[in-house]
C-alpha cells in the first residue's frame, strides 16, 4: 500500500515521500524498509532517530526523522489501525471454529476426559453395569 494510501485511511498527515510503498509493520529496532513502526513514548525517540522502517506512525510535534513521518494524535491507535489494513484476517469456513478455540476439553482433577467406555462381558457383581442386554 503506498504511504499516501495508508495515511489518508488513518486520517494522518504525511511527511515524506507519498510514493513509498508499505508492505508490512515492525517494531523500532526490527524494522526494515518498506514496513512502519510507531512511537507512542518519547523514551523510544532515540530509536526513531535511527531506524530502518520506510514510515513511522508519531505525534503531530515529533521532531523530523530521517524515515517519512505519519503524524496523527495517537499513533498507538493508528497502528494497530494499520495492521488491519496491512494483513488480512483469515477466512474460516462456515462451520469450522477457529484454530484457538480448539482445545481438548477440560476435566475434574484426578479424572480422564477420555470417554469410559463399559465391558461386554458379563461380571460376577450384579451391580456391575453391562454394554448390552442378555438374552
């Protein structure tokens, strides 16, 4: 997606050039070009200074950065708004839950959560159920 794309979908004010495309996003220190990374404490300014993303999601009185600058109010927010426009969420289909939801199910401490399953032969004890009806 080109920076001036993904800028005006976040509602941002571009710095930089409006052509350089962004393919993905990383941290500060990960970054390489063609992705963005945020600064959302100043703390993290020294990284900003020095990193290799092509953009960099920051508040509108940053200070100017090597990298192309994204200035909107809060770049926390707008990146996780740019992570929904840069990937895609996968399609399940219908019918099928998501991988996170399956799990084996849960049980009591001290049990199995495997079925039990019961004898087809008979027991001396009559109190012993059965599987199937004698005849």
């Amino acid at each position: 997606m080109k920076l001036v794309d993904l800028a005006a979908r976040l509602g941002a004010t571009l710095h930089g050039d409006p052509d350089v495309e962004i393919t993905s996003a990383a941290g500060l220190e990960e970054a390489q070009p063609g992705q963005i990374a945020f600064v959302a404490n100043p703390r993290y300014t020294p990284l900003a200074r020095t990193t290799h993303a092509s953009a960099v999601l920051v508040e509108p009185a940053f200070e100017q950065i090597a990298a192309a600058t994204l200035r909107i109010d809060n770049p926390y927010l707008a990146f996780a708004r740019a992570l929904e426009l840069l990937y895609e969420a996968p399609v399940y289909p219908p019918g099928i839950p998501p991988p996170s939801s399956l799990r084996p199910p849960r049980s009591a401490p001290g049990r199995t959560s495997a079925p039990m399953l019961l004898s087809a032969t008979t027991s001396s004890s009559a109190s012993a159920p059965r599987c199937c009806p004698t005849s």
